[in-house]
C-alpha cells in the first residue's frame, strides 16, 4: 500500500513543520498496542514523516493532520466448510486522512430499543441511514417505501431532510391495529404509528402520508415522480410475502351476496406473492415512479452454497450480480453483500433510473447489467433464483 502511495505520487496535503497523528484500527483481528507502534513506524518511514518535518502529536485538540490506518481481516472456512477464527487472510487496507466529525451519533439516537413503533422486520438504524445516504436524499427529496412495515426506512431519510411517505398491504399495521411486536403487550395501542416515530425525533414535518395498498396493484398515477425509493421487500421469513387475490375457494350459493355486500366488514382474501415476481414490479414500478437520474435502492435475499474461498473477489462479484434482476430503464450503480449465515446473505443494491439521454446510448460504469437483449435477462431463470430463496433457506443442510 505504502510502495503504492510511493509510485503514484499522492499529495497527502500536509505542510512542512506541521504536525500529525496516525491511529490503527484492524476488523476481525485484535493488534497489540506494541505492534500497533511497529506499524505505524512502518507507515511514518514509508510515507517519510520526518523528511518533511513532520512532529507527531497526540493531543487531537491541536493536531494539524489526523491519518488513520485500517485492516479488513476475513474468516475462511477451514476442512469441514465452517467458518473458523484461526484461519483469516487480510482482504484490504486503507489508509485516510480525517477531513470532519461523521454521524455515528445517529445510529444512537434511533435506536430501535428507545422507538414507540417497530415489528418483527423493523430496520436497523444505521442502515436505515445507510440506504438514505445511497440514495442521495436531501431536503428537496420526496421519498416513497413501498413496503414500508413499521417506517424504519423513512426515519433514515426524514433525518436526511427528506419529505416521506409509504404504503403497506397490512391494514392492521397502518392503522395500529392487531396484534403487538412487543413482549408483554398483546394489542398495538393507538399511538403506536409512523407518524408518531417521526414525531419521537421531531421530524413530523417531512411525514407526507402511509397508504394501505397492494403493490401488485396500479394504485399510484404513474404522472406521480419520487426523488428516491427505498424498500426492504418481505422475504417470506419473518414476513409472509402476499398480495391480494383469489384463492380459488368456490361461492356458497345459500349465501345472499347482496345481503353479504351490504355489511361493513370485508375481509380481504390473501395470496403467495413469489420473491421473483415482487422483484420485477420493483423495478416496473421504479421505472414509472422515479425521475430521471433518480436512485432506487432496496435489499434483495440470495442463497449461495458454494466453497467462497476459491473464488476472487471478482468471481464473486460475478457470482452475486447474477442474482441482480435487470430493467431496460434502470441501470446497477453498485451493490455490497451482508452474510447472515454461511449459505444466505442479502445485497444492497442500488440502481439508477436512466435519463432520456442514457436510453439513447449512452455508456455507463462496468457494473452496468443491462444490454441490447435486456428482455433475456429477465427471463424465468433469474426469477426462478429468487423464487427458490424461502424454499433453499428452510431446506435441511447436509
């Protein structure tokens, strides 16, 4: 890394007599403070501190330049394909310099053991943030989740300064109903709502709306443009996965159905809404409902059994973005992978809505999926891979 840094010539932006401070941080892997020291006289010679008249100091309050030295240890599986903590390989160092403070108070005041209204799939804080900050949202921003469940996503983004709103199929959850997440507490109490966590954090301003809607359905005028989506759709795990429909039950026919039609109550009859299927609306709906150069981002589920330790990085990358489903008017920006467990992870991906020059011809970057035979990308045998998810995930391991 040093030998690079060397050969390129980078300008470190520091001046001479100035003074700085190195920290070493490592992930997956614990250093001695002695050996943390060895590194950073390794880093101070390599980049040739004292050459440039350089003094360290500790004091971070006076320092002039703050560099920070970084690790990324991975665990490899050992001979029976189990992860284990003795066998790691270094995966990528970084070196940076301190430019300002981040928010990393953020994640910390969301917290989701402190919020009136969460459920069993209710989103991690910092990720909550994570996927706002993907998406680019800012003040101007209106935001829409699909899925949105208990709002975590639209904390994230009205903390952004984003106008927000969702919709959900569940109606018992959209209008605090039901059953409740919490122990001890059987029913949802009234106040337990979407609007009432923005208003926990003061953020009831940039609250637009929660609709109670199927998205398998045309509900939203396609002349109505958000800014950004972002959408963490069920899986079918913890969240059944539906949409409404027919389960093909026969009518009674001593039933009066104008006598039925009459009542107030209707219950809504429920059907198996496959992960494939969801998937392909997402990006049908984002390429009707974004504006050009407008980002959609959204977790998607994969189940991958295969030996990762004779795979490159680039193989894998390889590997994941076979999962990708593709949109003739949405191109892939980027995507990372989450491991939840040895053969399940989930990617965050992150597309684009092309403008009216891009579907012209443009060239976009090389993690770009779509091409001229786009149509064949979204064939049975990408949807089958998704569809496969629940059914791989509950399957007996052997």
């Amino acid at each position: 890394m040093i030998k690079n840094l060397q050969e390129n010539k980078i300008d470190l932006d520091v001046e001479k007599g100035s003074t700085f401070k190195i920290e070493i941080y490592s992930f997956s892997k614990i250093y001695t403070q002695e050996e943390k020291l060895q590194k950073i006289e390794k880093i101070v010679d390599g980049l040739k501190f004292d050459d440039k008249g350089l003094k360290v100091c500790l004091n971070d309050k006076i320092v002039t330049h703050k560099f920070f030295y970084a690790e990324e240890w991975i665990q490899s599986a050992n001979e029976h394909g189990e992860l284990s903590k003795e066998n790691k390989f270094l995966r990528k160092c970084y070196l940076a310099k301190f430019i300002c403070h981040g928010q990393n108070n953020a994640a910390h005041k969301y917290n989701l053991k402190d919020r009136g209204f969460i459920g069993n799939t209710s989103m991690d804080p910092l990720l909550s943030l994570i996927m706002a900050n993907m998406a680019n949202v800012d003040s101007t921003a209106i935001v829409f989740d699909p899925f949105v469940g208990t709002g975590s996503l639209l904390v994230g983004a009205a903390h952004c300064g984003a106008h927000v709103l969702g919709a959900d199929l569940d109606y018992n959850l959209v209008h605090s109903r039901g059953l409740s997440s919490r122990m001890g507490q059987k029913y949802r109490k009234k106040e337990e709502n979407i609007l009432n966590n923005l208003k926990q954090y003061g953020l009831e301003s940039k609250y637009i709306d929660i609709l109670a809607a199927d998205f398998s359905s045309e509900y939203i005028k396609k002349s109505f443009i958000f800014d950004a989506i972002i959408t963490d759709p069920p899986y079918g795990i913890r969240e059944k996965a539906k949409k409404i429909g027919n389960k093909g039950s026969k009518i009674n026919p001593e039933i009066n159905i104008e006598e039925v039609q009459g009542k107030s109550v209707h219950f809504v009859q429920h059907i198996k809404y496959n992960l494939g299927d969801i998937y392909l609306d997402l990006l049908d709906f984002a390429s009707s409902h974004l504006a050009s150069g407008a980002k959609l981002v959204y977790w998607l589920p994969i189940y991958l059994n295969i030996d990762r330790n004779n795979k490159s990085f680039e193989e894998m990358k390889q590997i994941l973005k076979e999962f990708i489903p593709c949109h003739e008017n949405l191109y892939l920006r980027c995507f990372s992978e989450q491991r939840l467990t040895q053969f399940t992870s989930r990617l965050l991906v992150t597309m684009i809505k092309k403008s009216k020059i891009d579907v012209q011809g443009n060239n976009f970057d090389e993690l770009n999926t779509n091409n001229k035979n786009d149509k064949s990308n979204r064939t049975e045998n990408k949807k089958e891979l998704l569809n496969q998810f629940r059914e791989n995930y509950f399957s007996p391991r052997k």
